[in-house]
C-alpha cells in the first residue's frame, strides 16, 4: 500500500516530484527477490499507480490549465498554450512514454500535456505503455540484481545505498538553494 501511495502521488501530485520513484522500483524488485513481496502482485500494483497517478496529473493540468491562464496571464500566454498544444499533437507519444525513465521530467509531462490539450484517449495510450514498461524493466532489474551474490550478502547496504543516490540530487539542490547568497530587496 505504501509503494502504491508513493508512485501515485510521485506521478500524480505535480508538487510531488521529489519522490524517488525509479528507485524505489528497483528496490522493491530487489525485495521480491528475498521473498518478501509477491512479484506478480508488486507489478500490478505500481502499474495501475503509475496510469493512476499520471492520469490525474494529465487531468489537473488539462482542468486548471485554462484557470491558470486567467491568474497568471503573463507566465501562461496563449501563444505558449498554442505551442504546448502543437507540441504534444506532434511528440505527446515519445514525450509521454520517455518521460516516464526521466525523474521530475515524469511528473511535469502528463501535467503539461493536460494544459496542451493532448487527447485523453491518445494519452492514455501512451502513458499506459510508458506506465508497463517503466515497471516491468526497473522492477525485474531489481529483482536479478538482487540475485548477485554480493547484494545477497549485503542486501540492507545496497538497498539504502540505491534510495540515497536516487534523492542525493534533490538533497545537493536543496542545501545549494539554501546556501546560497541572498539578494536584498
């Protein structure tokens, strides 16, 4: 329940990209390999999170996009909107599957492809590819790395090791933000 959770709001909560979903993919293909999760069950479940979550992020942006429009006229122009509409007719397919393997990218496309007014049957289509194969590669690749004798013999380490590389960007970015020199006012 908490993986599902993760990879939902991961790729459905556009403020949500931080979250360390190729991962925890990874990972939990790993623990399917010591028998503590159930193969089969583990993908079926972060598949239908990964359709799910995208596909309430692709209906926010395509809801609210308008509404943004009308707040914030000069961040979202319509010549913009324009553009973004053209765009994902032309590459929402690649954009939508590719963006799936991009952390941060995942979360912002189906948003973006909402404002850009991309078909919802042409989307679905597509985000339920990238969906199938961003779990069906990263969660097997955890789960035959997890076979390697070494990661057998240091299981935890490895595990931790794959989560604290995965947010490590996110951390360095955070602590530079910080860091860095404020300009007055």
């Amino acid at each position: 329940a908490i993986l599902f959770l993760i990879v939902f709001c991961e790729t459905g909560l556009v403020v949500l990209p931080f979250l360390p979903g190729d991962s925890l993919l990874f990972a939990a293909g790993a623990l399917t390999a010591s028998g503590r999760l159930d193969f089969s069950l583990l993908a079926l479940l972060l598949i239908v999170a990964a359709i799910l979550g995208n596909t309430v992020n692709y209906w926010v942006g395509r809801l609210v996009g308008h509404e943004l429009k009308l707040r914030f006229p000069r961040l979202i122009r319509q010549d913009h909107l324009d553009k973004t509409h053209a765009y994902f007719e032309r590459y929402g397919g690649k954009t939508i599957v590719i963006a799936r393997f991009v952390p941060i990218v995942r979360t912002v496309a189906p948003f973006a492809a909402g404002i850009g007014q991309m078909s919802h049957l042409r989307y679905q289509i597509y985000n339920v590819i990238g969906s199938l194969l961003w779990v069906l590669l990263l969660v097997p690749a955890g789960y035959f790395f997890a076979n390697v004798p070494f990661v057998k013999n240091n299981f935890s380490v490895v595990v931790l090791g794959i989560v604290f590389l995965s947010i490590l960007p996110g951390i360095i970015g955070v602590v530079r933000a910080w860091a860095a020199p404020k300009r007055g006012i």
